[in-house]
C-alpha cells in the first residue's frame, strides 16, 4: 500500500499528565520513520535531538531556572526567583524521513514529581512555545525588547498590539488531579494597559481554524452555561496595591447578584515552557462574543465601546443641553440607557470604591436595533477596596467639573441626581444591596472561600515572581480586605445620608433587634484600628480616650474626644495585633470596651 508523504502519526507509551516516578516515555511511528523531538518547546527540525529506544523524563527538582531568569519588565516589579521553582517536561516531537518532517508536531507535557498528587489545588495550563516567540529581543512578545525606549516604562516589545504580536502556543489544560481535559493549538497575546509592563503579563488565547480548532470545546469557566469559547483571558492581578491576587475576582463574585456583565472566572496554575509561572485568573475576555454568549444577540447586532468613545456623543449632548428634574427629561434617557443596570453597576463600582473608575475602564454595548439600550460591562476592580472612608459619590459627582468632555458615566450620574425618583431607585436599591448582598455576613462569607482556594497556592507563586514578600504578607493584605467590607457598609451609610440628605433610606448598620447592654459599642471588631464608635446616648459626650493593652499598660490616650449619637468613625493608629481594652471616660460616662486589632 502507498503511504501518503506527510501523514505519519505517533504513538506514545504514556498519555500527558501527573507521575510520581519517573518514567521512560516510548515514541512510535506508525510508518516507522525516525523521530526527532525537542524539550525546550521548539519545533523539531532534522538537527534536533534523535530518539534511540526512549526518553528518560526524571525528577526536575535541582535544574536551574532558564525562562524564569528572563527579565521581563523595567519598572522594577522584576525580580529574578531566589529558588528553583518547579518544573515539568514539555515534549514537541515529528517523524522525519530523509530531512523531511512526515507527521504533524506533537506536544506534550509531563508532570515527574514524587508528590505531584498534592502539589495544586487548582487546575493546571501548560503553554507550549517557541521560546524566540515570548523573549526574543526583536520579536518576543513578553520582554522589553527591541521596542523599549530608554526611561520609559510605556514602552517595550509587550506594548505591541494586533495580529502582528500573535503567537503560536501550544495549550494543555489539567485538572487538579492531572487528568488532561484538553490540548489544542491556538494563538496567544498580551493583554491589558498598564499591566503590561509588570513583570508577570495577563495573556489572551485565541483558537482560531488556522491553528486547527476554531474553539476551545469545554467548558472552562464556572456559572457559565457555555461549552465552546473562541478565547481564554488569563488574567494576571499584578494592578493591586497592597497584593493579594484576588480583589477583582472577589468582586464580581459578590457582584454576581445584581443582574451584571461580569467576569467569571477560576484560578489556574501556568507553566511556561516546563516552568511555572504563577496563579492566573481564567477569566471571560469581555468583547463582542462574550456579549453573544452571556445574551441572545449575535456578535454582528451588538455595538459595544471602550472608555466612553464618541459613540456615546448623542448621550453626552443630550446630558449637558437638559435639566433632569423634569421627568420628560428623565424619561427620555431611559430610551437611551437600561436605568436598572446602570444603578446597579453604580452601586457596585462605588462600594468597592473602585480607584480606578470612571475616568478609566468604562465600556459599554447595546444591542444595534432602534430601541436598543446601552448596558454596562463590569471589570477591572484591582484598585478598589483602598480606604474604606473615602467617599465615592463626591469623587464621581465632581468628575464632570473638572473635565472639558467628562466621562459619559460620571455625568450621567451628575446629572441624573437632579431627579427625585432616580435618586429614590438609586438609594432604594444601594439599601436592598446593603442588607442582602454586601452585608458583612455575606461579603465575609465569600472572602473566607476565596482565601482559603489561594491561600495554598501564595507560597509558589510569591516564590516566583516575588510580588509579595511572603505568605504572611499576602494574609495581612487580605486581611485589609476583610476590614473594609466590615466597615465599609457602616460608612457608606454615612455618606448616602450625608450626600442625598437622607434621615432614612432602609439601611442601617446597626441591627435595630441587638439588644443595647452598652451606650457604646465598637463595631466592626475584630478591626485594623479603623472602627465606629455607636452611642445610643441622647446626646454628645466629650471626654478621654484611653487604650491599655492586654498586661494594663496604657498605649495610647485622647483627650477632648467627642461621641455624637450614632456612629462616630474613629482611627487609632500604630498598634501591633491584639487584644485591648477601651474606656471613654467623661463626667457623664465612664465605659469600658473590648477592642481587636488584626
């Protein structure tokens, strides 16, 4: 029979995956032609290295890093690991006969490791790739390169965008438990702004029918209904200060609820080439088809914008030339925007007190038709939960002051707070959220979860790319984030009542059904130092604030401290973890309080 040339196939001894020996990994040729292969995720040429009777795939645990010692950033978020990190073979290998290549490239990676078993708690992607293809100085997608420019940071060979700075990747995708669920070819991007320059990148993957596959066929993401994706975010937290890895995720969990274009997501653990890089975030890629797959609108019906462009021109005039205390006014925005979404991403943006926002990660999309109404995409909460005092409503309601053409979504609210029954919506609405949803019982409840699925994971990851110092740091940021949502509703109740001269609007973070034994209690607590004061006293108190620590000994005294009735935000700085006691002394009281300070 006449074999056809170039349609060999190879077997192979042992499927990719997890082994707790090593093994020797046996390649057959059907047409048995030589085999050629590489280990450093090359393509194999007729110079590669030539099979004998088999490849030996031993324990990595004392080779030197080689990718991982790659500088990949200028600012100085880069710093070259202390230790060798872990490693697994990758394999690319093709039979060849008289020079020519005779069988489609085969890549494969192979997990050796006496406890791979217990090694993650996360599934794992391997990417497979050329290593010219991420550090080539001309060409590589994942260092500064050719393209930097001295003294500024905005530059370098990761800042380059479009199909010209497409990679071919080779994609294994492992269960925890190291069953492989699938492996393709596809194409792979940096993504993000400013992330780009970090040291550890957020890549995007494509599967396109030039790779092989126009999907990647499974279903990768949680809550989601959808078995077939056309791309992959991985996404990489390197835009919080302090870290923790995981405040956006955490925020579009909580936000989950509120009837969003969210993000899910799940945590992966990379390897690059054999080596590991890190947690990532495998996230929805929010553009066209996401929108097509999250609704009932193909790609083609839908308008979608980034940062407010001048799509949103007819809007912008329409809010600058009308007073929108008249309900003609208002009624005619809401053919223009979904009322509901927007109050419901405005309630979600503020109470992460989103930093980053609105002047910056805006987009917006509706459907093409006539009557379609403009919706809000939600992401990118990196630099939210940063002071939980900080009071978002004046931020957002003074943005359109200060700029010549204001972001659409900022002057929207400027503008729509004129109107008494979106003000009664927004407020109504940001009460149901409080008690329900962004209650402390909640947001804490989903917290510890999200803690405890990182949390032992952080030691590898910090130990590579060396953003946080250590695993005790990771925890008392992450710690930070409990304090704010544990304070957070209580100062958002201030400032809605402050901002829209409310005496009540449905919220309250003090449960009416507590029984009072005290006039004073501390809420939240446990606390950083940053709590509330509530006096139920009829009247304002003046008189000293004194902390002792746990061995009586006084740490810190204030005197001519007033307590108002209600709550009173108070701020006691530069004390170590611990138990103290707290008295207010006046001339009309004298009460002592329990106080913990994590």
């Amino acid at each position: 029979m006449t074999q056809v040339f170039g349609q060999d196939r190879l077997q192979f001894s042992h499927k990719a995956g997890f082994y707790t020996k090593p093994i020797a990994l046996e390649i057959r040729s059907d047409l048995g032609f030589e085999i050629r292969y590489t280990r450093d995720g090359s393509i194999p040429t007729n110079e590669s290295a030539l099979l004998a009777d088999f490849v030996e795939l031993s324990y990595r645990y004392n080779e030197p890093n080689q990718f991982a010692s790659i500088k990949t950033a200028i600012n100085g978020s880069w710093e070259k690991p202390s230790k060798k990190i872990d490693k697994a073979h990758v394999l690319k290998c093709a039979s060849f006969r008289n020079g020519q290549i005779t069988s489609e490239v085969y890549a494969k990676t192979y997990f050796v490791d006496s406890l791979i078993f217990e090694r993650y708690t996360m599934p794992v992607m391997s990417l497979i790739t050329d290593g010219e293809n991420f550090f080539s100085r001309d060409s590589g997608i994942y260092v500064p390169g050719a393209h930097y420019q001295k003294n500024d940071w905005n530059t370098g060979n990761y800042y380059q965008r479009g199909s010209g700075w497409e990679r071919p990747v080779y994609v294994e995708y492992f269960s925890s438990n190291g069953e492989l669920n699938f492996s393709q070819n596809a194409g792979v991007r940096i993504h993000g702004s400013v992330s780009r320059r970090n040291a550890q990148k957020s890549l995007r993957i494509y599967a396109r029918n030039e790779y092989g596959e126009k999907y990647f066929n499974y279903p990768l993401l949680p809550h989601r209904e959808a078995d077939e994706y056309k791309r992959i975010m991985l996404r990489a937290s390197t835009g919080e200060g302090p870290p923790t890895l995981i405040k956006d995720l955490l925020a579009h969990e909580l936000s989950r609820p509120l009837n969003l274009e969210i993000q899910t997501g799940r945590p992966v653990i990379v390897f690059l080439n054999g080596e590991y890089w890190g947690i990532h975030d495998m996230r929805d890629r929010q553009d066209d088809r996401y929108i097509e797959y999250v609704t009932d609108y193909k790609k083609e019906e839908v308008l979608l914008i980034s940062n407010e462009s001048s799509n949103s021109q007819e809007m912008f005039n329409f809010l600058v030339q009308n007073d929108f205390s008249e309900n003609e006014n208002y009624n005619a925005i809401q053919e223009l925007i979904d009322i509901e979404n927007y109050i419901n991403y405005m309630i979600a943006e503020t109470f992460f007190g989103n930093r980053d926002w609105p002047g910056n990660n805006v987009d917006m999309w509706r459907p093409r038709h006539e009557s379609g109404k403009w919706r809000w995409l939600f992401f990118d909460i990196d630099r939210g939960y940063d002071g939980s005092h900080q009071n978002i409503f004046d931020v957002v309601n003074d943005i359109p002051e200060k700029y010549d053409y204001p972001p659409i979504t900022a002057m929207l609210f400027h503008k729509l707070i004129q109107n008494e029954d979106f003000v009664l919506m927004f407020v109504s609405r940001y009460a149901e959220n409080l008690n329900t949803h962004f209650a402390n019982e909640t947001t804490t409840k989903k917290l510890d979860s999200i803690e405890n699925l990182y949390h032992p994971e952080i030691a590898s990851h910090v130990a590579r790319w060396n953003d946080i110092p250590d695993l005790a740091r990771w925890e008392k940021n992450v710690g930070s984030i409990r304090n704010f949502l544990n304070l957070r509703p209580c100062i958002l109740e201030l400032q809605l009542r402050d901002f829209f001269n409310l005496e009540d609007f449905g919220f309250s973070c003090i449960a009416t059904d507590i029984p009072q034994t005290q006039s004073l209690k501390v809420i939240p607590n446990p606390n950083s130092g940053l709590f509330f004061i509530n006096s139920t006293l009829n009247d304002s108190a003046t008189g000293s604030l004194i902390v002792v620590n746990n061995q009586g000994i006084e740490v810190k005294r204030s005197n001519g401290v007033e307590l108002k009735p209600g709550k009173n935000l108070m701020n006691i700085n530069n004390l170590s973890a611990g138990v103290y006691i707290l008295t207010f002394q006046s001339d009309e009281l004298n009460q002592q309080l329990r106080i913990v300070i994590e």
